[in-house]
C-alpha cells in the first residue's frame, strides 16, 4: 500500500500545451502536501514526441471489446484486498470511495470506470463493517502482465467533477512500497500532477496547471528506462528525473477515487479509458 503526496517544484511555462507549471503553496487536502525539498526537474517546451523510441516493440495492448472488462488481463481490486467483495485503498485514509466490479463498465471499445454517490458497504484496514458514502472502479494489470522498463501511454477522458481523483500508475509487482510511479494523478477540474516514489531517496514531482482534460481524448505517457523516468502528456514532456529509478518489476493501476463530498456534490462522474499500452525495449 501507499500514501500518494503532491510536491513542490519549479518549472516553466508550456503555452503549446495548454500547461503552467509552478510552485504550491502549503495549503491543500491531506493528498496534496508539499515537499520543499523536491528538485528542480526537467520540464518545459520540448518539442513533440508521438510515442516510444524506434524499435520498442508493443507488449502489451488487450483493448476493450465487447460488452465485458476480461478478467484474464484485468482485476478489479488491489493486490492485498479481497476482490469478491471489492476494496479500496487503504494506504490513502482520506480516499472515500469503495470499489466494486460493478463500477468497471465496457461499451464500444471504452471502458467506464464510474464513481456514483451510493452507500455502500465496506470494510476497514483491519476488516471491521464500514459504509462507504461513495462507490467508483478501478482496474489492475497484476494478474496478467508485469513489466521491467518500457513506455506507458494511456488514451483517456478526465472527468471535469467535484471531489474525484483520477489517477495512472505504476507499482511494485513484490508488493512493497515504495516505490510507486504516478503517471497522473488529477483533482476537480483542472489540477493535475505528475510524481515518483523512490525505495530510497528524495520524492519527487511536477504539479500541473492543465487546460481542460473532460475535453476531448487525450494521452499521457511514461518512459521508463534502467536509468530515466520521463512523462509526456499528449506528446510533450513534463517532468524528467534521473534519480532512484526503479530496476524491479511493475504492474499498471488505473481508478477513480474520490477524496472530498459536500452536502450537494461529490463521487459523480466517469473517467473513460480508450487504450492502455505497453512498448518494451
């Protein structure tokens, strides 16, 4: 399990993209905390980048068809949860969303992870009955296929809504934590993060000030090499770093967690997912 943490860094301003980059205050929700000590990355206008390196091959590209999430290649519960009875994850505290298969919906080659504000029972970290005020999806690459280096790129629709946290990433297939890659994680309408997780040394990250992600498909990539992890989005790199980067096997995680309900709003919305794919060196 794991606490994601948003940090602090100082980048610069990429107009073609729609992106600023910039320190954040100490304010903010318990997912948000800022690290002072976080370095400089490289970011900026670099230009395009349409996919992975030439000569990567594609290993891993399942799709979404039918009517049905395929089970064979996708979970619908963290590694250390029970997934009959669905799970969320315990490692964020404030996370107020329980996940249930039910939540994973696939239709024309799209698949639906839905977050609906319904009560719904749970459980504890340690297994006590609880009602959750949320339910949502999630999916998980685990069972069919982990992975050493390669470029991530996932082809999404953000939902633009109150109190959902929509996030990509990676984790270690051991079980251990850290390290953990986030390829995005994105709150409300348009705060958006990229970080890393190190098993030793400083935490790293980019906050994001994005155009409008609900508009329109977009990609967001990660290449992860033995010696450099780089995220793109939509083809431009956003953050660079060259430190702590992990040598073991990882798994992807895609879900839509919720982390703040009102009186009137929260847990209500859809992140769509067109493609998840794979290139290996």
């Amino acid at each position: 399990m794991r606490t994601r943490k948003r940090l602090a860094v100082v980048l610069a301003v990429a107009t073609t993209l729609g992106v600023m980059y910039s320190t954040l205050s100490p304010t903010g929700t318990a997912q948000k905390r800022v690290h002072s000590d976080t370095p400089v990355l490289t970011a900026g206008t670099r230009p395009l980048t349409p996919g992975p390196p030439a000569g990567w091959r594609l290993a891993f590209d399942p799709g979404f068809g039918g009517s049905q999430l395929n089970t064979s290649v996708w979970a619908t519960c963290f590694v250390w949860a029970e997934p009959s009875v669905g799970c969320t994850n315990f490692g964020n505290r404030d996370e107020l969303e329980w996940y249930l298969p039910s939540q994973d919906r696939v239709s024309h080659g799209v698949l639906d992870l839905t977050a609906q504000r319904v009560a719904t029972a749970g459980r504890t970290s340690r297994g006590r009955a609880k009602e959750y005020s949320c339910r949502s999806g999630m999916i998980t690459s685990y069972p069919s296929f982990q992975f050493t280096y390669g470029y991530v790129q996932v082809t999404a629709r953000i939902p633009r809504a109150f109190g959902l946290w929509s996030a990509f990433w990676l984790v270690d297939a051991e079980q251990q934590w850290p390290p953990d890659i986030d390829i995005m994680d994105h709150w409300g309408a348009t705060d958006t993060g990229v970080y890393f997780h190190p098993a030793r040394g400083t935490q790293v990250g980019a906050h994001l000030k994005t155009a409008d992600l609900a508009q329109g498909w977009h990609t967001f990539g990660l290449s992860w090499t033995a010696s450099r992890l780089t995220w793109f989005i939509d083809g431009r790199e956003v953050m660079s770093t060259d430190s702590g980067v992990p040598r073991e096997p990882m798994y992807f995680i895609a879900n839509l967690a919720d982390y703040q309900l009102s009186a009137t709003a929260g847990c209500h919305g859809s992140l769509l997912i067109k493609s998840v794919k794979v290139w290996r060196p």
